[in-house]
C-alpha cells in the first residue's frame, strides 16, 4: 500500500471521517463507560486495574494486525492503512491526555504518568511507523526480498508480548477466586461485543458501503 492510496481515501472523506469518529469519540466513551462496572463488581483491588486496562484498550491506536481480518473478509484496505497511519500518529499524542481526564472523571487511584505513555507509544508505535514508511520509499523494488524478514520479526515480537502478558497475569490468576475470573471475562467480553455492534450500527446508520462497514467495524 503506497501513499497514492492516502490520496485516494482523503478524496472520498465520508468512511474516513466517520471510522475517526468512532476511533476518538465512541470507542473512548464505550470503554469508560463499562469500566465503570467493573470496581462494583470486582472490587477495588482487582477493578481498578481492569477499569484502565479497558480505557487504554480504547485508546491504543488501530493495530497493524487488524489487515488480517479486514483482508480476509474482503473490506477497505486503503482506509484500514489510512486509519492505522492517522491513529497512530495522533494517538500518541491524544492517549495520554484522554486516560488522564478518564482517570480523573472516575476518581481511580492509579495514576499512570501522562509522559510514560507517550514515551512508551512515540518508542513503540510512533518511530517503527516512521520507519516503516521510510523504508517502504526507499527499498522499493528491493522491498519483497527483505519483506519475509519483518514478517518474521513481527510475528516473534506478536508471540513476545502475548507471552508475557500471559506471564504476568497467571501468578495473578491463581489467587483470584473464580467469580472474580468469570466477572472479569465477561466484561472483557462485553467491551469487544458492545464496540463491534457500535461499529456495525455506525457504519450502517451514515450508509457506508459493505467493505468500508467491515473496515470501520474491525
């Protein structure tokens, strides 16, 4: 995906502006306000870290591997690309002053500084972009060749991070009683189906076309 596709998607700004909408608005909103269940059923201890989870989970720019899905069910990819592109370099910026109001609204106790988060997204999201776009320019043709080695580096640095959230939650797990487990999934669960049935509704409701719905749903 060249930056001629960024051209394409910006001359018919409807799917783009609406799939930013939800990005900024919908989704922050969505997540807060789940979150808010989530000390009355859990407990403090427990809900509060999983109320932040959630408002940061809304917060983090449209992740690369989502290409997989809407790929495979045949949506925009331009746009994805666009969107991906637009919220990772805005995202950075706005992610930390939202959690920091979020934070403040729902009177948590766990105060994340506004300035780690954007060191942590400007080293993890912002310059791999930059230098992702850079070497698609430059490399070119030569791009294919070296394509299967970041291939490989991404999926060792996808199984990385799930192996150590997994790391991290399961001493975790095992002092939790079950309830609290099975409250926990289910609010995880209900985040995911709350914002995919908004993303659906939106995108029908404004009349987006099938691959631009999937695209804004995903």
């Amino acid at each position: 995906c060249g930056f001629g596709a960024f051209r394409g998607v910006i001359s018919r700004p409807k799917p783009l502006l609406v799939s930013l909408a939800l990005y900024f608005l919908v989704l922050p909103m969505s997540c807060w306000l789940i979150g808010q269940v989530c000390i009355p059923l859990l407990g403090k201890q427990l809900g509060e870290p999983i109320q932040i989870g959630l408002d940061l989970v809304g917060l983090m720019p449209v992740a690369a591997t989502s290409a997989i899905w809407v790929r495979d069910t045949k949506g925009d990819i331009e746009l994805l690309i666009s969107l991906v592109v637009i919220t990772m370099a805005l995202g950075t910026l706005t992610a930390p002053a939202y959690l920091y109001y979020m934070n403040g609204m729902t009177a948590n106790s766990i105060h994340i500084s506004p300035l780690l988060i954007l060191r942590q997204l400007t080293v993890g999201v912002l310059a791999p972009l930059v230098v992702g776009l850079t070497l698609n320019r430059v490399l070119r043709g030569r791009l294919p060749k070296v394509q299967p080695i970041f291939t490989f580096c991404g999926n060792a640095g996808l199984f990385m991070a799930v192996y150590l959230n997994v790391g991290t939650a399961s001493p975790l797990l095992r002092h939790l009683p079950l309830k609290q487990i099975v409250l926990a999934l289910v609010i995880v669960l209900a985040a995911n189906l709350v914002n995919f049935t908004l993303g659906s509704a939106l995108g029908r409701l404004v009349g987006l076309k099938r691959e631009q719905q999937v695209t804004c749903e995903f």
